[in-house]
C-alpha cells in the first residue's frame, strides 16, 4: 500500500566516478514507500551507480542524499563478486549479515524456496549454473527482508519459470522495490512508476504510471521538444538573414541588425537541450573462418546434473557449416558447462575439427582478461582479422566504444559494455564455430536487432543458449537440443 512517506531523496546530488566521467548532475527525486520503480537510461549511464550512492558505497560530490531513520536496504547485484566464487552457498548467506546469525539455515531454505531453488548449503558458488548464481543473489537480498529492495537486472540467466517466479513474488513485496532490467514484459508487470536517468543532461526525470506508458510518454516529449527546437531553428534562420542584410546596409539599419542579433541570442536560449534517444550499434559482421568444411563437431554424449549428481547422456549431434543447435533446459542443468566444455575441447563426447576456431560468448565475460583496457582486448585477437589503429578505432566506434572507453580496462566496465566488447572482439575472430551463452544478457534491448542479424548471417555452425523467445525467433535453427527431457 503506497503512502506519502519519502524513504530516499536526492537533493541536488552531483557524482562522478572522474572528472571525465560525470554520472548526475544536481539530480532531485524521491522515493516512497511501498512504490515499485524501474530505473531507466542506456547502458553505462550510471543506473547501478545510483543502487551504490543508495546503499552508501559512494558518497555524492555536492548535494544531499537523505535516507529514512531505520531504513534496511538490501541490493541483488547483477554478478557474483569474482573474489566470492570460492565461498559455499551458507558462507555466501553468512556474508550478507553483520554479526552472527543464529539458525541461518531454516533461513537460507526460505530466501531460496522464494526464488525456486533447492541446493546443498555447502555449494561452492563457482559450480552453480549462471541462472543458480541469478537466483542466489536474489535470496541473499531476501534474506535480509529489507525496506528497499534493490534488484540489478535481476532477471538475466533467468528461465521462463524463474521469471514468472520472480515476477510474482516483486507484485506481492509489501515493500520498496527499485528495478533496473532490459525486459519490458517483465517491467510493465509491476511498475508504477519510473526514474529516468538521461545520459547527455545526468538528470533523473521522475514519472508515474506503468512502464509502457512511461516509455511513451517520454517518446512523445522528446518529439515535442524535436519540432519546438525545428520551429526555433528556422525562426532564427531568418532572423539571422535579415540581420545580416541590414548589418551590410549600414546607418541606422546597423542598429536594428543589432537588436535583431539580441533576439536571436534570447531565441537561441529557448531552445531545449537535444537529447538523443539511446544510440544504437552499428550492423556488423562476424567473418567466418576460411576454408573450413565437413563436420566441424560431433557429439555423442553430454552430462546432465539431475539431484545434484552427474549423469552422463547418449546423444547424436553434428553440426557442419551453417548448422545451428539450439540448447535448452532449466538452470542448473548443465547447459553452461557443456558449452564451456565444448569450448575449451574438454567434453567427454565431443569431437571438434582438427584447427577450428572458435568464437564464444560467455555468459561472465570470464575469457575477457580483466586486467587488460579495452583496446589491449581488441588488438590482441589471435588468428583475427588484422587492422590497423584508424580501423580498429572505427570498429570499436560501432559498437559504442569511444577513445575513453578504449583505455578503461575490462574490470571497470558495465556489464553491458563487457557484452558490447564481447561482441567487437568476436567479429574480429574469423570462428568456425559460435558458442553464445545467453548473449541477450545485460544488453539494451535496441541493440538486440542488430546482434541476431549478425549472428544469423554468421556462415559457420552456431551453438546457441538463450532464455528470450524473441530474440531465438530472429535467428533459423536446425535442431534443438533440449537436456530437460532426460530428466524425466
């Protein structure tokens, strides 16, 4: 139940993380308690930045942030802390807490029954599924059964029985929520209203109503404030032309120029800042690898995890140039293993072309070295397509990767412009093979388009794991193999 009690608000708050890099700008709203709020703007505008200025992990350069007296909040990250990968699901939980916690274990049964999960408390973290990770940091956020519940695209990994999970349980939260997500549906299912964070002004506009409406709304103001701009443009246009021409006839007609040129410095000032709508990445292309042919795989058997143990399957897969599979199941099952198997030649019943490259996407980024800057990954492509500075400078540039962006090492990047790089150095690779494990995470939704274009115009066989229907409907598949059948 809403009321009017205003639990978070930002009072003329100004950060950023360099003085190259400003996220807000004397940004003013508020939140109340008991709302639900997506928080919105294009990747690498500062969204997650906002969660860690809540939570207190950074403190603003000017302005005010005031938290209510007593308030618990509690964040699910989009990704488990590499250094935490070693920890137990229960040491995982026990972190969440300052002090010791007495029967944690009952506890921990709870937060994860709410997310649909059942494993051994003495997991190590590194072994579970991308989708088990998802689904772990939402459970440790619960656990903490806070006022404001911070959720940080929380459904990527996530299956459809995940989401619909999740979904029910943010609709029934007798709390605060703030949501950051790439997933429209799943937005509009909850939200009632909607904090947007523009990347060009670094203000955060305050909207109400649900998330279609919202996104329509704020489609129709940027139009508004297109054709007021075009209507000023063309006003001054000719103001400008009469000036000059008086300014040339010299006398007292100088004078009147002059007075013209200060009406058109006042007209200047009414026109609204442009802002753009999210840039989008430019198409492109993923090179196949030359005279490659044949089978480039076989595969005769995969292992599945079913009650917690390994159970090897007879399979009959291959897959030649231009042959697709699609892999499914639910989290958990062994779909990431495989694929990670497959991609390093360590599957038990795999058989791979004897010098086939393979270009993959993993789901953490974890073949990207993080302690290497974005231009040391993309120079650095073994086997690639060799450019040269003016070229890969172009190349990066379609992907939304500036100079700036190009000397940031891996690690300080957004989870989306890790995914945006991803694929940069893919289509530098010249692949056999594609393994794409849930390439749609963490990436805005107007770049979604262009990336199954390219990949369904990619001319070497493909391995495919996705969890958005729309987003495999774009891209033609030959086989499928579903890994939850042999579990029944």
């Amino acid at each position: 139940m809403l009321n009017n009690e205003t639990i978070v608000k930002f009072n003329n708050v100004s950060f950023g993380w360099s003085e190259t890099k400003p996220i807000l700008s004397e940004a003013d709203f508020g939140v109340r308690r008991g709302s639900k709020i997506t928080l919105m703007g294009q990747n690498g505008a500062g969204k997650s930045t906002i969660f860690e200025l809540i939570m207190g992990a950074a403190e603003p350069e000017s302005g005010a942030i005031n938290i209510a007296g007593g308030l618990t909040i509690a964040t699910a990250r989009q990704v488990i802390d590499r250094k935490d990968l070693e920890l137990t699901i229960k040491e995982f939980f026990e972190k969440c807490f300052t002090g010791k916690v007495y029967d944690i274990d009952p506890k921990i049964d709870n937060a994860m029954e709410v997310v649909n999960l059942k494993l051994p408390h003495n997991r190590i973290l590194k072994t579970l599924s991308g989708g088990q990770q998802a689904r772990l940091l939402l459970a440790s956020a619960l656990i903490q059964d806070p006022d404001l519940l911070l959720l940080d695209e929380p459904t990527n990994n996530l299956d459809k029985a995940g989401i619909e999970h999740l979904t029910d349980f943010i609709i029934n939260y007798p709390k605060t929520c703030i949501v950051i997500s790439h997933d429209a549906d799943f937005l509009n299912s909850f939200t009632q209203g909607v904090l947007y964070l523009d990347i060009f002004t670094k203000k955060v506009e305050q909207y109400t109503g649900n998330y279609f409406k919202v996104v329509e709304e704020i489609k129709m103001r940027l139009e508004r404030e297109r054709m007021k701009n075009a209507r000023l443009e063309k006003d001054i246009s000719q103001r400008m032309e009469q000036a000059n021409f008086f300014a040339q006839k010299g006398g007292h007609l100088r004078d009147v120029s002059a007075k013209m040129r200060k009406t058109i410095e006042k007209l200047e000032e009414e026109k609204v800042d442009s802002r753009q709508e999210d840039k989008t990445i430019k198409n492109f292309t993923i090179h196949v690898q030359p005279d490659i042919g044949g089978t480039l795989l076989k595969l005769d058997s995969v292992t599945i995890v079913k009650n917690h143990k390994f159970i090897d399957k007879k399979v009959n897969i291959e897959l030649g140039k231009r042959d697709r599979l699609l892999l499914v199941g639910p989290n958990g099952i062994g779909k990431t293993t495989l694929l990670e198997k497959l991609a390093s030649g360590h599957a038990k019943g795999e058989h791979t072309k004897a010098g086939l490259q393979i270009g993959y996407y993993r789901q953490d980024f974890s073949n990207l070295d993080f302690t290497k800057t974005v231009h040391e990954t993309l120079s650095h492509i073994k086997g690639g397509i060799e450019i040269t500075e003016q070229h890969l400078r172009a190349h990066a540039a379609g992907f939304l990767i500036d100079a700036e962006m190009l000397k940031a090492k891996i690690e300080k990047l957004s989870e989306g412009q890790k995914g945006l790089v991803a694929f940069a150095a893919i289509s530098l690779q010249k692949p056999g093979l594609l393994i794409l494990d849930e390439p749609t995470n963490h990436i805005n939704f107007r770049h979604i388009p262009v990336i199954a274009k390219a990949i369904n115009e990619f001319d070497g066989a493909m391995i495919l794991v996705s969890h958005m229907p729309e987003f495999v409907a774009k891209i033609k598949i030959e086989q499928t193999l579903d890994l939850g059948k042999f579990l029944k």
